[in-house]
C-alpha cells in the first residue's frame, strides 16, 4: 500500500509516494510561476494543473528502482495541501475562470473595513487583509462561478467535478469553524452562499480520479481524492505534532508555530487563530511571525551563510552566547507573538561584525519563538514538552541547539518534514485516527537536549524588556 501526497506552494510543486511503515518510495518537483506587482501577487491556476500532471507521472513511473517499489504497492488515496488564503474563481464545472490570488496578495485591504462591518464580533480581532475573504469581494465571483482554493482547483480537475473544500482552508475565507458558512454576513457582503463550496473535515473523501487523469498522471483510476489542509497544518502532520503539548515550529523565511488544544483559544489580540483538528475533536491553534531566517539574506547580503554557522559552532564552543541580539523583521510591521503594525526592528548589545549579526539573529528569532510559546501558555494552551523543528533553518545545527536551549525542552527533528509528505499522512488515516496514523509513520531522526544558560535567559529578559518599552507588548 502507498499513499500519495501534494504540496502546492508558491515556488514549486511537489509529490512524495510514501509506503505503509512511512518510508519515502518517490519524491518529484517541479517550479511554478509568480506574477508579482506591487502588492499584487498571482498565479496561473491552469499552471497548477500542468504541473501536478507532470509531478504525479514522476512519482508514479519515477526511475527503474522507484518504480519497482511503486508498482509493488496499490495506491490507496492522495491528498492535497496549498497555501492559505489563495482563492481563484472557477465555473459551474470547476475550472479556473480568474487568475489565482496568492496568500500575500494585498489588493483587497481597502475592503478589510466592510468585511470587519458585516461581523464585527466575528472578525474584528481575527480578519486581517490578506485572508481569503476581502480579496473573493474584490474578484466579485458571477453567479455563473464558484470560489475555490488552490488544492480545491487541483482535486476538481483530478476528479473531472468540483469538489468539497476542507475546513482548514475555509477557515480565511470566512468558514465558521463551529459548521457553517456566515450566511447572515455574507449576505450584507452581497456574496451569494451558492459560490461557496461545500466545507468538510480533512481527511474526508471528496472525489475519486478519473479515467482520463489516470492516463496523463499514472495515478490509477478510481483513487480516492481526500480532502486536504493548508501547508502550515501539513507541516504539523509531517512532524506528527498531533497531540496537547508536542508542537511545530516552522523556521524559513518566517517563523510560524502550530500545535494542539482540546479547547478553542480565544485571543484578544488577534495574534493566534485556530484550525479544527483533522480528527475533529480538538484545535490546532498557532501564528505567523514577520521574524525569520530570511532576514539573514536582506541583512547580510551576499554573505556565505554556511561559513558564518561554522564559524558559529566554534564561537559557540569558545565563548557561549554573545551578547547580542537582533529583531529581524522580514518585513514591517508584526503579527505574531504580538499584533503590533507599526514594529520595527532593533538591535541589542554589540554587534561589531558579520559574524555577531548572524548570531544576534540567530538568537533574536530563537527569544520571539519564546516569547510566541509564552504567550500560547497564556491564552491556555499547554506548555510545550517537545518541539519539532522543521523548515529550512534546520540545516543550522546552531540554530537548531540554540533554539532547544531558549525553550528548555528538547527539539526533534523529523526525517520527513515537508508538507506533502503531511498529505501523504492525512491520506493514510482516511477513516482513522490523523495522529495515530502520524504516530505510525513519521519518523523522528534526532532529538536535541536543551543546555541551561543564564547569559541567554538575561538577554532573553532585556529583549522582552526592549519590545515593552517601545510599545509592542500590551
């Protein structure tokens, strides 16, 4: 038995083939194309298609070795992830009939205030400018027209119909995640409910592929489509951090953490915002920071990254933390741990070379991961007793110690952490147990102790002592 898993991201898609015991049996990738302006920002959806044809016949007929493994297990069901707050219009038949929006795309704030205006209570703390919502009001869907996301354009056309969407990436368009689009809202907004897409949990079957996609992907005809989640909920399933306690913490060119609760967080700030759990019995509550790793490229550009972490290790092993730290902001502004517009960033200590700014960011981005658990703790969820570290900063293995050392727990480090592989999970589970199928397949390659330190816990206090006296913390 294999499992196929689908990743529509903003650079690429990808698709991995993962056999029963969660071992990877063929992985395929291929780039997509962005449209950007300003604050505009779009894709081809019909390139999406193309694209997920091309990928999906690679990990079904991949090299002599891959396809051996493939053709000895049957295809059991695919799933799809994409990123959040990505909408495009389609037909009555389910293919594209606008250009995609993407998940950053900002044209439409200049409609935050109405959608605020039509539920004030709803989304007032919650809706921010770039979500899903204001930009289907700025597109104006026809009645001849449905609204979909990324994965559900990519699962339409894999199943010749539209299809359902899921509730996680439903959740930006307004969904209420207690089961219900907000007709009463909607209607003051002028959308119709008839556009929208029926909304069912992850996990759910939503279609099957048909014979004519079999022929062009390899994929078998009759495979059951299941609904899928964003790419940040995907992550979490692929590091198996499905349980209260256990969390993820994504680190690319931003930071943003994910995890579990029994109960709905309810945040005043509008910092944290929640997702159903895929087996619908709790919440999958988390945020995204303005902090990241791709602060190191705009802030010290043309640097070789690499030389600086070995350079790092040795300062490490040398002398400890320097005294430094950076808030690096990748862009302005600040959304998570705290919501706060007008932040900039700072430094704090000396930082006299390249070498003690690439620390000082290290150690920056390691405290506001901190300060985002701390603020979770807070709200009611439970503190962390693991974290597993995923994105591109954990080829850091600096970073990777530090950042145990900052949250005192220990961090794992999955040896599959993407999000198709997280599909490919979710697929597995149809009709069971998400986090016990996660449980049987993802598979932890290291976990990382954290060491105590008073140097970084007195600087972790000044840092915090700098974002109170410039007005970000309330």
């Amino acid at each position: 038995m294999a499992w196929i898993g689908l990743d529509l991201g903003t650079q690429s898609v990808r698709a991995v083939l993962v056999g029963a015991a969660g071992e990877v049996l063929a992985r395929a990738a291929r780039p997509l194309t962005s449209h950007r302006d300003g604050v505009r920002h779009e894709q081809d959806p019909r390139e999406w298609i193309t694209t997920v044809e091309q990928v999906l016949a690679e990990v079904t007929q991949a090299d002599d070795t891959q396809r051996s493994l493939a053709q000895d297990r049957e295809i059991e069901g695919l799933a799809i992830c994409s990123t959040s707050g990505t909408v495009v219009l389609t037909d009555r038949q389910g293919r594209p009939a606008s250009a995609a929006l993407m998940y950053d795309d900002a044209r439409a704030a200049e409609l935050l205030p109405r959608v605020v205006a039509a539920d004030p209570e709803r989304w007032a703390a919650a809706m921010q400018p770039t979500w899903a919502l204001p930009k289907i009001l700025w597109l104006g869907p026809a009645d001849d027209q449905l609204v979909a996301h990324s994965a559900d354009v990519v699962a339409a056309d894999l199943a010749g119909h539209p299809v359902a969407t899921d509730t996680s990436h439903a959740l930006k368009t307004g969904y209420d995640l207690a089961g219900s689009w907000p007709a009463e809202a909607f209607e003051k907004l002028g959308l119709p409910v008839g556009t929208l897409p029926e909304v069912v949990l992850p996990g759910t079957v939503i279609g099957a592929v048909s014979k004519a996609k079999a022929q062009v992907t390899g994929v078998p005809a009759g495979t059951p489509i299941v609904a899928g989640m964003t790419d940040g909920c995907a992550a979490q399933i692929a590091a198996g951090a499905l349980t209260p306690g256990a969390w993820n913490s994504v680190l690319g060119t931003t930071l943003v953490l994910k995890g579990v609760t029994k109960d709905l967080l309810r945040d005043p700030t509008g910092a944290v915002y929640s997702h159903r759990h895929p087996d619908g019995d709790g919440w999958l509550p988390g945020g995204a920071s303005n902090t990241g790793a791709g602060a190191l490229t705009s802030m010290l550009p043309g640097a070789d990254l690499d030389a600086l972490d070995r350079a790092a290790v040795e300062q490490a092993h040398r002398t400890g933390p320097v005294d430094a730290a950076i808030y690096p902001l990748t862009k302005p502004g600040e959304r998570f741990p705290f919501v706060a517009p007008d932040a900039v960033g700072f430094e704090l200590g000396d930082v006299p070379d390249d070498l003690h700014r690439y620390l000082g960011v290290l150690q920056g981005v390691a405290f506001v991961e901190r300060l985002a658990f701390e603020h979770l703790t807070r709200l009611g969820a439970e503190p962390p007793r693991s974290v597993a570290l995923t994105g591109g900063a954990v080829r850091s293995e600096h970073w990777n110690q530090l950042r145990a050392d900052v949250l005192g727990v220990p961090v794992e480090l999955p040896e599959a952490a993407d999000p198709a592989y997280g599909m490919a999970v979710l697929a597995a589970s149809r009709g069971t147990s998400v986090a016990g199928t996660a449980r049987r397949m993802v598979r932890i390659s290291r976990v990382i102790e954290p060491r105590p330190s008073e140097r970084l816990t007195d600087l972790y206090g000044a840092f915090v002592a700098e974002l109170e006296r410039r007005g970000y913390l309330r």
